[in-house]
C-alpha cells in the first residue's frame, strides 16, 4: 500500500501520473490546431475536415474520461484550482478583446467593407438560454445538497440540453453568415468575430464535456458534491464570459 493510501485508510485514488486522458487530449488538441492549419493556410477542405473528425472525439473522450477518472476517488475537480484557471482563460478572452477595441477604435470607418449585419434577436435567444442554464445547474446543486439523486441528474440533464441548443443556435448563425460571404478571412471583423464566438463555444463543448462526464456516475449514485461544486463555477464563468461577447461584438 502506498504512503497515499495508507494516509487515507486504504481508499483507492486517481494516479495522476498514470492517466492516459491528458495524452488522449492533447492529441485532440493537435489534431484541432491541424484541422484549422489546413483549411486556413493551406486551403485543403478534406484533409481539415478528417483531422476535424479526428479531433473532436479525442478532446470530448478526454475531457470525459480524464473528469470521469477522479469520480469517487477522494480527489475529485479542486475548487481552488479552477479558480487559477478560469483567470488564466479570462486573459486569453482579455487579450482577444483587447485586439479588437484596438483594430476597432483605429480602423478608418466601421463596419470594415465586407461585413454584414449580424442578426440581433439570435443572440438575445442564446443569452436567455446560456443564463437559463445557469439557473439549471445552481437548481441541481440544490437538490445535489438535499441527496435528491433523481431531482438532481434531471436538472443537470436540462443544463446538458440547454448547452447543447446554444451550441446549435452558434452553429446555424455561423452557416447563415458564412453562406452570405461573411467568413473568418473576410476582414478584421470577421476574424474576430469567429474568433472570439468560436473560443466562447469551445469553452460551452468542454463544460458540457464536464456534465457529461459526471452525469453518468451521479446515475449510478455517485453524486460527489466537490466535483459538481467546481464544474457549477466553471459553467457560471463560461455564461459570465458571454456577456462581453454578445455586449462587444454584437450590440456595439
């Protein structure tokens, strides 16, 4: 029995060290960075599209597998931990941000020759839903903390599902805008607009990544409240983070 395990009476816990998730990830990572290397510099649909393929169930099987693995173990998601990192991902939409109030308050006219008028009552509808979902998961904590198993896995199924209908609502905007001509290459706007939506909706993919994740131990009874405690404040960062997004580039 190791120092670890003798510390906590035996009980078993994740190995870190051992976890074959972070490898799985960090290939779905790459194969991502690839997938947008080829469409965008080298201008090869297919192979993006394969290495797009590739991508998505390494990134999603990581994060649910790596999440999955500290269910039940004693170590769970720390709390304090997710708090360095959602200010180390605030930056990176800071520094996104901060790119486009430059670009804009410099550029000669706005909007830049090229753009479109971006729908406005689409994102009102994503807003409602993305703050809907907040009220959703804080519900489910609720009963998590009332043993209510059943109340609990039902409103955290509706958090999934509500996450799932903003990512659908993302991705009709982006092939109506796209189909009109308006795309990533189109002008600075453009770029920074599927940048920073983009960034946004890959943030919603690995919170629901999360919920997956849990989702399924709390069905067997395996509720683990600092796991669902510390995926709760990710997802609150992820609604709080849209705010900017829809206030900045849609409605300035």
């Amino acid at each position: 029995m190791s120092t670890l395990e003798a510390a906590h009476g035996g009980e078993a816990h994740a190995h870190w060290d051992t976890s074959i998730w972070p490898f799985v990830l960090s290939f779905g990572i790459l194969a991502l960075t690839l997938s947008f290397t080829l469409q965008f510099v080298y201008h090869l649909s297919l192979p993006a599209v394969i290495a797009l393929g590739i991508s998505l169930p390494l990134i999603l099987g990581g994060i649910a597998g790596w999440t999955g693995e500290a269910m039940g173990t004693g170590e769970g998601l720390s709390f304090a931990s997710m708090g360095w990192f959602i200010l180390a991902e605030a930056m990176i939409f800071v520094s996104c941000f901060a790119a486009y109030w430059f670009g804009r308050l410099e550029a000669p006219v706005w909007p830049l020759p090229g753009s479109v008028e971006l729908p406005k009552a689409l994102p009102v509808l994503m807003t409602i839903t993305l703050v809907t979902s907040s009220f959703t998961i804080h519900r489910a904590e609720h009963f998590l903390h009332e043993k209510n198993q059943s109340a609990f896995v039902q409103w955290v199924l509706i958090t999934i599902a509500l996450g799932l209908a903003f990512l659908g609502m993302s991705g009709f905007e982006w092939n109506h805008l796209i189909h009109e001509g308006f795309t990533i290459q189109t002008n600075l706007f453009g770029t920074v607009f599927y940048s920073i939506t983009g960034l946004h909706g890959s943030h919603v993919l690995v919170g629901l990544g999360i919920f997956v994740a849990g989702v399924f131990p709390a069905m067997k009874g395996n509720l683990s409240p600092g796991f669902w405690r510390t995926a709760g404040l990710y997802w609150h960062f992820v609604d709080i983070i849209w705010f900017f997004v829809v206030s900045q580039v849609y409605f300035w």
